[in-house]
C-alpha cells in the first residue's frame, strides 16, 4: 500500500490519531464533526434534548464555568464533579509533555478515565435518589415527548 503523505510503498507513517491511513481517518473526523454540530447548533445535552433524561455529565459545563467566574460554591451545586475535567486535562497535559507521545503510559490514563466514569455513575445515581434539580427526568420536555403528545391529540 503505497503512503498517502509520501507516495512510497510500505511507509510507516501513521496518521490522525496513530492508525495508518486507511479509510478509518474519514469516520473519526465524521464523528468528531457531528459532535461538534451538536454542541454549536444545540448547546444542549443531545440525551435532554431527545428524551428529556438528564445524563450524568448534565451541569458540567455550566459548573466550570461559573468556577471559572471564581463561584466555586456554585460549580459544587451545578456538578459536584466538575474538578474532574480540568485535573484531566492537566493529566493529559503532563504525559504529552513528559513522554512526548500518549502513548507511554497509556494504561494509567485508562485507569484514571475509568475512575472517573464509575464517579460520574455513582454520582448520577445519588443525584436522581436525593432528587437534584439539575438531574431530574422530564420526559414532556424531550423532543420524543413533545412528539408522543403532539401526535396524541
């Protein structure tokens, strides 16, 4: 297979994100875009939007940023978790600087990225028990649901 960067056969150049370049480049920045289409044009948890069900990380974003407003008492509020994303970046920070590569070293980013998940569930657990405003399900208020009611009338 010849390389798509130098046009020799049997390269070892690796492209985006480290695999060689195949067809597997295209899908990874589909995916990255479509996310980004729905951060942009939604600006709103895809999950509460579609079904009106808050996901774990709902308030996050609205935590870092009333901590970076300095209202730490509010980030707690909106997300007790929202230390998380700026310690990760951080992490991820301090690998690519430390190894040159996120790759060396790998197997700790997962088992942090895993701690952090099984927090982010727990966490999502108590909120929905204690009833935590910014997790509460509301069903009607999901695209899903106001579709269900329209088409009941």
């Amino acid at each position: 297979m010849y390389c798509s960067r130098c046009w020799r056969f049997g390269c070892r150049y690796r492209g985006f994100w480290g695999e060689r370049m195949k067809g597997k480049t295209v899908g990874k920045v589909g995916v990255l875009f479509f996310f980004l289409l729905l951060i942009l044009f939604l600006w709103r948890c895809p999950l509460r939007y579609f079904f009106g069900i808050a996901c774990p990380g709902c308030g996050m974003t609205r935590a870092l940023l009333a901590a970076l407003r300095l209202d730490f008492a509010g980030a707690f509020t909106l997300h007790p978790l929202w230390w998380i994303v700026p310690f990760g970046a951080l992490m991820l920070t301090v690998q690519a600087v430390r190894y040159r590569s996120l790759k060396r070293g790998a197997a700790s980013l997962e088992k942090a990225a895993v701690a952090a998940a099984i927090l982010l569930i727990v966490l999502y657990i108590l909120r929905l028990i204690l009833g935590d405003p910014v997790v509460i399900p509301d069903f009607s208020a999901g695209l899903a649901g106001r579709i269900i009611s329209t088409l009941n009338v």
